[in-house]
C-alpha cells in the first residue's frame, strides 16, 4: 500500500492543532484542536471530513496524552496513526535561525540545534520540541519532518537581514532578523501568483499576514526579500498584543526611571503592548465594533494599526521596485474588510485601490478586490499553513525515497 498520508502538528505551550491530509488530492481526512493541555478543564475537537465534530473534555496531562487523545478519535474513523498510508509526520517548528533553510528530517543533530535556538524562541521552541518527542515515541518507524517559520525568509538579503550593530557581537550572540509566519508568506505569495496566472517566479508580491500575531513580506520572483518580524516575532507591525517596532532606548528608559525589571518588560511588550495595551482589545472586531459606536480610545488604537501598517506596505514598494500585487492573509487580513480599505486609502498614485463591493464579500475562495484593470491587483488570499506544511513535508520524504 503506497503511503500519501502526512499527518500535521503544530504544538503549543499549552495547545496541539493538527490535521491528517491526503497528498494524492490534498484532501482533508480529518482536523482538530486540543487546548489547555496540563488543565483539568482541557478540550479536544476533532473533526473527520465529512463527518459531525466531536468534543471530549476532562484533564489532559501533557503533549504524551493529548497526542495519544488525538490518536484515539482518528482511529475511530479508521485514520489511526498506525495506518500503513501514513508517510510521515509534519511540524511547525517556529524558529530555525540562519541554517535550516529548507524542511529537515528529524535527527538527534536537528533537536539539538532547535533546543539551542529556544532563548530566542522562548515561547515555541520547547512546546515544538515537545510535539516532535512526543511524536517520535508514538511512531519511530517514521519520519519526522520539521519545517520551520524561518526558512523562507532565509533568502532575505544580508542588507535586509542584518542589524546595524557591532558585527562580532551579533554573529557571536547570532543577533540577525530571521522572520516568522514563513509557511504562511511562501503559501500565500505562491497562491496570488496562482491567482493572478502568473509563474510565482516572475511575480512580486507584498504579503500582509495579519491575525493576532503581524508580519508583512517582500517577495520577488517567489523568493523573501525582506520582512517585518526580525529576531523575535516581536518587531515590526502593530499586533494583538506586541508592540512591533519602538525605539529601543524605551527599554533602558523603562529600566532606569520605571524601575522595571528585564522580563516585565518582556511581559509587558508581547503581551501588554499592541491594540490591548492600546485599548484593552486585542480583537479587531470588538475594535471596529467599539469605532462605529464613536470610541475614541478604540479609534486610536485602529488608527495606529492602520498607519504602522501602510508604512510598511509603501516600504515594501520601493523594496520591490515593481508590485504586481498585494495579498492579505490570516484571520484580519481575511476577515477584516474595514483593515483592508483603511490600509490601502490614499495610495492610489501608486496603482493601489480597493473596490469597495468586492472588498465587502466574505468567502473562503482566494479573490481580487481591486478594481477591474488595476494596475497593482490587491488579493484576498485565504493562508493554509498545513497544506504548506504537509506539501513541504511529503515532497522531502519522497525526495528521500523514505516511503514505500
């Protein structure tokens, strides 16, 4: 029996998403959410194609359980991890630094190295590393692929990828912007190409990933030029509750005269800061809901959202040179018709417009909102970080011959 089955995990601190999916067709076999894994008050919903959703609550210790959970439901309808179909397994691994720059399969060398890259993933490398282990214990017949949120942005430039500081310190400390969300800007640019008919090699585009986390990219001919995120996820546009780019003197100003420590700041800038710490929301459709009833401080926190982001949009421009689209992405970018508009009013000059009917469709199919003949085609471009994930992950294991 051939193998074409790619199972995807993406592990968080405290959550495990995954889907099973058929690479013969892409089709969806089945998906699912574990959340408040290490709580007594923990959930899984898993979800069979074509079939009714079904929740389970009750405590779920540790990654080891919630797989084994996820496990359980996908062998109730015949999906098992035991499966001779399955070919491998899928991680999001958030930060690669500078070497991974393609999928890797999973060795002994691969774990070390994203271990030694947690202190500038504190948040999602343990929690990656956690799912892999756990992974690797259920099935060490397979492999175990990593594809990171980093690679794609590993053909960004060393002018675009260096910071201004003193050289040997930042290679000694490995202080360089390495971006993020880069499954989702390689699907999406690759997507708009689609779209618009074009080969992804001969088109550039700008794409605005916007949820609760934000980061816009420079693609040209399919490769990263640049992006907003940097050494951390923490720089660039304003987000749910990051504050994106600042004057780094704040810190030493919060240190010295507000007596704040090291990690208060760091609680404060990526979990205080952004639209909550603007105007105690951090969803944009309490935001938009908050403006239209007259809000000013919600208004403010919008207006600040949209400014930073249309710095970066007309940055990325001069970057390009030429754009032949703009792609927006994720659950703002996809959703959020108001973000849409405000983000891109007033640069008509530069070929940029939104039609204000197509703008106001919602749908779950990849569209242009531009008007007809634009010269610049702005897209509405649906992310699926898993089909990326699992693409990447299949095309590496049969590329290796470790199928049958």
């Amino acid at each position: 029996m051939s193998r074409t089955r790619v199972l995807v995990l993406n592990s968080g601190s405290s959550s495990l998403k995954y889907q099973l999916l058929d690479m013969r067709g892409n089709g969806r076999l089945a998906v699912g959410l574990v959340e408040r894994i290490g709580e007594q008050t923990s959930r899984l919903k898993h979800t069979p194609a074509g079939g009714e959703s079904r929740e389970r609550g009750g405590a779920i210790a540790d990654h080891d359980a919630a797989l084994k959970a996820v496990a359980e439901e996908l062998a109730k309808d015949g999906l098992g991890l035991d499966s001779p179909e399955l070919a491998a397994i899928g991680h999001r691994v958030v930060h690669g630094g500078k070497f991974f720059t393609e999928p890797t399969v999973v060795d002994d060398a691969v774990l070390a190295e994203i271990e030694r890259l947690i202190p500038v993933a504190p948040l999602h490398n343990p929690a990656n590393l956690t799912g892999i282990r756990t992974a690797q214990a259920l099935r060490p017949d397979l492999p175990q692929v990593a594809v990171f949120d980093t690679a794609f942005h590993t053909t960004m430039p060393e002018s675009a990828a260096r910071y201004a500081i003193d050289v040997k310190t930042a290679d000694e400390h490995r202080i360089r912007r390495y971006g993020f969300h880069g499954t989702s800007h390689a699907y999406v640019s690759r997507a708009t190409a689609g779209l618009l008919g074009k080969d992804p090699a001969e088109t550039n585009v700008i794409v605005l990933h916007l949820g609760n986390g934000a980061s816009a990219s420079a693609v040209r001919g399919g490769r990263c030029v640049d992006t907003s995120m940097g050494l951390t996820p923490l720089e660039g546009l304003v987000m749910g509750t990051r504050s994106g780019d600042m004057d780094p003197a704040v810190i030493f100003h919060l240190m010295r005269v507000g007596g704040m420590s090291a990690d208060e700041i760091d609680t404060l800038l990526n979990k205080k800061s952004g639209l909550i710490g603007l105007c105690g929301d951090n969803d944009m459709r309490e935001i938009r809901r908050r403006v239209d009833e007259g809000d000013e401080q919600a208004e403010l926190a919008f207006d600040i959202y949209i400014h930073r982001l249309k710095k970066y949009i007309g940055a990325y421009y001069a970057v390009l040179g030429r754009v032949d689209a703009v792609a927006f992405t994720a659950g703002v970018g996809e959703n959020a018709a108001p973000v849409r508009e405000a983000a891109l009013a007033g640069l008509e000059e530069l070929g940029l417009a939104v039609d204000g009917e197509r703008n106001a469709v919602r749908g779950d199919e990849a569209r242009l909102i531009s008007p007809e003949g634009a010269r610049v085609a702005v897209a509405v471009v649906p992310t699926d970080e898993e089909l990326e994930i699992a693409t990447q992950t299949y095309a590496l294991v049969i590329g290796s011959g470790n199928h049958t």
